[in-house]
C-alpha cells in the first residue's frame, strides 16, 4: 500500500467527491470503496463517504501500491529534447494519453517511460510515475519528467510558485489583434463534471493571449499562463468565443477544417534547473501536421519562427 496525504483547503464538499477530484485517476465508486474499507482516515478517524470536509482536515489515503505492476513497458518512439540524471523534457504527441488510468493501461506516455528511463520517480499516484505535471491527451509539446522522489518534489513546488514558465502556441477561431488578459475562476461545470468551466466559486486562473499572425477567421496565438487549471487554456479562449480549432470539448461542432486534434501546442518552457542550478530554455518543434494546418488557415508560418527566433534571443 501507498499513502497519500492531502491538507483540505476548502469546506463543505464531500470527501468522496473531493478525493476524487484530488485523484482525477480514480472513480468514485472506487474511492467510496477505500472509504467502506476504512483505507481513508480525516484527523486519524475513520469516515463515511457523506462526510464533508473542513479546511484544515489532514486526509490519509491507503492505495494499492500492486496497481503499477500491472502498467507494461511498450518500446515505442520518445522524442527527447532535453536529458540529464534527474530529469528529461519530452516533446509529447498529439493523441497520446499522458499516464495510466483504473481503466486505461496500455498506450499511454507512462508505458513508454517505463521501456525507456531505469529512474522515475513514484512521490505520489500509482499510476504517474515520472510525470510532475500533464497534458491533455490532443494537446502536445514539452512536457518534464522526473527521475527520482527528490527533484519530483522540487519541481511540484516551483510549478506552485509559478517558477515556471510555459508558453503554448494555439490556432483559434476568430480574430485576436491585440494581448488579452484573461482572469476567470475555472472549476467543474455545474451541468456536465466531466468538463472544465468558468465558474463564480472557481479556482483563481490567469491567462495571457498574445497575437502571432491573424485573419478574419483564424488567429495564431502564443498563450502564457499563470496559473494550471484543468484545461485552462481551452477554457479561456472559448469562455472568449476564440475556441482552439479542432478541440471537441470546448470548440467548434462543425469546422470548416478538419484536424486530427485540438490545435494547442506547449512550445517553450524556462525554468531553473532544480538540481544543478543552471538556466534551462527548450523549444519543442511543431509536429507536420500542425505547420500544415497554419498553412490550411491561410496564416504566416514565418510570424511564428521569427516569434522562436526572438525567443532563442
């Protein structure tokens, strides 16, 4: 078994519910089971699944730790941008599921980590070894991957204290000629809780869109962010009427232009090294299909390398 403790900072909700929302892996007829089977304590005591929680309550969670035996290595293709012996940044393909789930085992990023580094780490979930934070499953780009407890946890904090930088690129409907500032609280949809929305009692998220090039139809947009909520970024800009072309949850229904894949790209990361204290700057090439998709949009390519090009600067 693992355990698993988390500090409430929020009041009223139900702890099955908000232990599921803290361990989005799991469901929550799984997590009411660990509750039935006394494996999650509040305060050292023992719980029904109704119980609310309070600011301040410590919850202990006891979790099979004989879950990741079942995860199998997959010798498949891993584009490395950047490697030393504590971490590695990936540039991730779209379609491409970050880590394991209760249901889904096989073809995801993790199984790939397993076939190819010897050290991940295993701070926290069964199921993310390795991963310090995620993308969606359509979204791609620069991702960072832990290779032991240590750096993992030195990594959590500075992405919480926002030490982190990321820029995405995105295509989006509509045009945007000027930097927009977005602060919307983003927390479930009242109406469907497997969506993310801009909701009053929301977390607190902040997003920068800046224009690359644009038309009347489309814009390219580098997109900074403050804050790492549940699709954010895709939250925002339809919460703006700009939704990220090809993105079936946010978007558009029907598109004039038919895509694989949500058009969302994380293509720069700066950071301090956790460890060895030096500067770190990765660019994350597009993916082809993503260059051509600009092109099908009858917008500049060149903006975004000269965009990179000042970046590298």
């Amino acid at each position: 078994m693992k355990e698993i403790e988390i500090i409430v900072k929020e009041d009223g909700i139900r702890i099955d519910k908000y232990i599921t929302d803290y361990l989005e892996d799991y469901t929550r007829n799984f997590i009411k089971k660990l509750i039935s089977s006394k494996e999650v304590l509040v305060n050292g005591i023992a719980i029904k699944p109704s119980y609310n929680v309070k600011s301040g309550d410590t919850i202990n969670i006891l979790l099979p730790t004989d879950e990741v035996g079942k995860i199998l290595a997959e010798d498949k293709e891993l584009e490395i941008i950047y490697e030393d012996d504590y971490i590695a940044v990936l540039n991730k393909p779209s379609n491409l599921i970050v880590h394991p789930t209760e249901t889904i085992r096989e073809g995801t990023l993790v199984n790939r980590l397993l076939f190819r580094f010897k050290n991940l780490s295993d701070l926290y979930q069964p199921f993310r070894p390795g991963i310090v934070h995620r993308l969606d499953k359509d979204t791609s780009g620069l991702i960072i991957i832990a290779k032991n407890n240590d750096t993992h946890g030195k990594l959590k904090s500075m992405f919480q204290n926002r030490e982190i930088e990321k820029h995405y690129v995105a295509i989006v409907h509509g045009k945007v000629d000027e930097e927009v500032v977005i602060e919307k609280p983003i927390g479930r949809d009242i109406y469907n809780r497997t969506k993310m929305a801009v909701v009053e009692d929301g977390k607190y998220a902040k997003s920068i869109l800046r224009p690359i090039c644009y038309n009347d139809e489309y814009s390219l947009v580098e997109v900074l962010i403050s804050t790492g909520r549940t699709h954010q970024i895709r939250v925002h800009l339809s919460s703006l009427h700009h939704p990220v072309l090809g993105d079936k949850t946010y978007g558009i229904k029907k598109e004039k232009i038919n895509t694989n894949r949500q058009m969302l790209h994380a293509f720069y990361l700066k950071f301090n090294h956790p460890i060895l204290d030096k500067r770190i700057e990765l660019i994350a090439p597009l993916h082809e299909d993503y260059i051509e998709t600009i092109k099908k949009c009858n917008l500049d390519y060149e903006c975004y390398k000269e965009l990179v090009l000042n970046l590298e600067d």
